[in-house]
C-alpha cells in the first residue's frame, strides 16, 4: 500500500487514479464524521460528497507542511456546518421537524438497523445528547484519533477551547451513562 | 506541581515530550484526582472506540470524480443537450425575449434629437426640391418658347413696333417743322 505522500504528489501530478486511491481510504471516515455530526444521513451523505468535490479542486493547493486527514477533516466540518445550517433554513423556512428532533437519525437503512442493534443504544443516545462542537471533539480525538493540536486547526479554535470541549463531554456523557444504568 | 488539565489530557493523548510526560506521571503519583481524570478520559475512550465504524453508503469518491472531471460543457454539449438541462440560461432568455416582446415599440421609436435632425434634413430637402423643380419648369419653358415661336403673335409684336416707330417718325417731322 502506497503512502498518502506518495499519493499525493502523484494526484498533484495529474494523476486522477491516485487522487481516487487516497480519498477512498478517509471515505468511511468522513462519512461517519459527517453522520456523528449532523445526525443525518441525508445530509452525512451530500456533505461527503461535496467534501471530496471541494478536496478533488483544491488538491492542487494543498502544501505537504500540513497534515493531510487533518485538512481534509477540516474541509468535512465546514461542508458539515452548511448541510447544517441549508437543512435548518430550509425547516424553518417549511415549518418542518426540530433541531433536536434532527438529530435522531431519521430514516435508517437495514445495515444502520443491525449497526444499531450491536452498538449500545445508550450511547448513542448519550452522544446524541452532546452539543456539535462536543460531539465533534470526541468523535476526532476518539474515533479517527487525532491529537488535539490538529483538531483545534480543524476547528478554528484554540487548543485550550477544545481540550475543555472534551471535559465537558466527558462530565456529560459520564453523567448520562450513570443516569442511565 | 500543580493540576493541570490542559497538560493531563495531551498526556492522555500522546502529545507531550518525554520531560513533560515524566513530570504529569510525578504529578500522577502524588494526585488523586487527576487520576480519576485519566480514568475517566481512559474509560471513554474505550466506549466510543468500541462503537462501529460506520461505512459510506456509496461511492463518493467516483461520484466526486465525474463531477469534477464533466467540468463546464463545451459548445456542442451545450447546443446538443435540451434546454431543460439549463433551467438558469433558460429562465435568462426567456426573460429577455419577454423584456423584447414588452419593450419592442420603444425600440422602434426613434430618439427625439433624430427626429429633430430629420424634421431639418427633410425641410431642406423640400425646399431644395421646390428650387429644382422651378428651375426645370423655367428651363422647359425658355426651351418651349425657343423652340416653337408663334408667328402670329411675332407678327403682331413687329407690327406694333412698325405702327409706333412710324408715328414716332411723323410726330418728329411734324415737330421738326414748326421748329424750323
């Protein structure tokens, strides 16, 4: 297997195979990025998509000084944010379902189903519970393991601001998981 | 050394140098609470790592791909493909062709300094004609009356003359005599 370096200079190259190589390998974890995000699988999937759009056009200026899942996790939160904030104009715009209501995955497929039987449902719901900037923090430092100096990069904001993001979830989700056993 | 949360959780991390790992394992040893902190960082951990990784429904990459790659269409594309694949430009000419049906007579009008300039133009021209044509019915009649000479009034017209010059004549001898 090649390394992503490799890859990349070969996509900068020209080399449209290799820029498909190496996006296929973050595909599942943008994908489940996006969906802990927004709590949509609709919007998950069109901000992934958009996602790689965006990563496909800008490759070409992407420097090697930077870390590559990091750059292009920061591509995947702002095209999570405006699925976000489209999805809530067009709610309020059509008296639709709420924000909260969102969050709760809404039309889940069969492989979703048996996903969620075998994970515990508490804590999910427990997740669920989080803010976004929250939920955002816990699931790059604990699901795609991300030091924090590149997830405050990711987030525009600093390292302190996502450290204590983490403690507040930790305190709620401990909280939550008590409650619940 | 103190409590320090910032510096606990890059531990818990791995984002600390080796000198600064060794100091926060001191601290560790010494402090109970940070270690419940690092226990509870530890634990859930555990938890959310242990929930499934969740797999892309399809594949976005290709999808991204032809995007990218179809790009702008070219001339023959865009003639070739039917108006409804172009919404935007079809809303934009049906537009105009309103905005041309509307504004149309406006177009025809011309501007008020052209009809001016060709009130002008026309006057001056309507003159010059009048001019032109006067001067033609005074040529065909100098030619008319140069070319066909009515003998009859001539006749009269010298006739006149002979009677008046005769009686200029008589009435100066007649003069000539009581001068005399």
């Amino acid at each position: 297997m090649q390394a992503d370096k490799h890859l990349i200079r070969q996509a900068q190259g020209g080399d449209k195979q290799a820029a498909e190589t190496l996006f296929r390998r973050y595909q599942d974890n943008i994908f489940g990025f996006l969906l802990r995000m927004t709590g949509n699988r609709d919007v998950a999937a069109d901000a992934t998509q958009e996602t790689f759009v965006r990563s496909f056009k800008g490759l070409s200026g992407y420097k090697e000084q930077n870390v590559f899942k990091s750059w292009l996790f920061r591509i995947a939160r702002n095209e999570g944010l405006r699925g976000l904030k489209k999805r809530t104009r067009m709610d309020a715009s059509g008296g639709g379902e709420a924000m909260t209501e969102l969050m709760a995955d809404s039309s889940p497929g069969p492989g979703e189903i048996y996903e969620q039987r075998q994970m515990s449902a508490v804590l999910e719901d427990a997740l669920k519970a989080l803010t976004n900037e929250e939920r955002q923090v816990v699931h790059l430092r604990l699901k795609e393991d991300i030091p924090f100096r590149e997830i405050a990069k990711i987030m525009d904001c600093p390292l302190n601001t996502a450290i204590s993001r983490m403690h507040v979830a930790k305190k709620k989700l401990t909280c939550l998981m008590v409650r619940e056993d | 050394m103190n409590c320090d949360i910032t510096m606990l959780t890059l531990y818990w991390s791995g984002e600390l140098s080796e000198q600064e790992a060794l100091q926060i394992e001191e601290h560790l040893a010494e402090c109970a609470t940070c270690r419940q902190e690092l226990a509870e960082l530890r634990a859930m951990d555990e938890m959310v790592t242990g929930t499934p990784q969740r797999t892309a429904p399809c594949d976005f990459v290709s999808m991204a791909s032809c995007h990218v790659t179809k790009g702008r269409p070219s001339v023959l594309q865009f003639i070739c493909k039917p108006a409804v694949a172009y919404p935007a430009v079809g809303a934009i000419a049906m537009a105009a062709a309103v905005l041309i049906v509307i504004m149309g007579p406006w177009f025809n009008k011309p501007p008020a300094i052209t009809v001016a300039s060709s009130h002008a133009t026309r006057q001056t021209a309507m003159a010059l004609y009048t001019k032109v044509s006067n001067a033609n019915r005074y040529a065909t009649a100098q030619r008319a009356s140069s070319s066909r000479t009515n003998f009859r009034a001539r006749t009269g017209y010298l006739t006149k003359r002979i009677q008046l010059a005769k009686r200029r004549s008589f009435s100066r001898s007649k003069t000539y005599r009581i001068e005399r």
